[in-house]
C-alpha cells in the first residue's frame, strides 16, 4: 500500500526521504497507523506535530491511531510556538 508523505520544518533519515528530500511516496503495510509511521519516520513522538491527511487537520493525538489507507496524503509538520 502506498501513501504520499510530506514534511515541513522536519527531516527524517528513513528510507524515501535520502538527500534530505522533504517528500516521498512510502510503501507500508495495511493496517499501518499514523502513530505506526512516525515511528517509522524517526519523528519525536514527544513533540507537538500537526498531521494533515488528505487535507483534513488532525493533532497528533488525534491521529496515533488512525488507520492509513492507500493512496493517502500526508503532510506533517511542528505546531508554531510563539511568545
């Protein structure tokens, strides 16, 4: 199953995204979650991420267990802090 991933503001050393390259279409597994593939990104589960999926804005909390589907779109990034 594929899915398109795209990072902003964030890097990951995982395959498909070599060059520090900010976009990839990943193969995964069914049945993957969101939280399953920021694992897989080496993402810091700690920090405050903003997940869209097919445009639609999820937190992060929102979306650990969320189930991918194929063809899916994803764009992750940081919450802005401000002060």
């Amino acid at each position: 199953m594929r899915v398109s991933v795209k990072l902003l503001g964030l890097t990951s050393d995982a395959a498909g995204f070599a060059n520090k390259k900010k976009e990839a279409v990943l193969d995964i597994q069914k049945k993957t979650t969101v939280g399953t593939l920021l694992h897989d990104l080496a993402l810091d589960e700690n920090e405050n991420l903003i997940v869209l999926i097919n445009n639609s804005p999820l937190g992060k909390a929102d979306a650990l267990n969320l189930l991918l589907n194929e063809d899916d779109q994803l764009i992750i990034f940081s919450q802005l802090e401000g002060g």
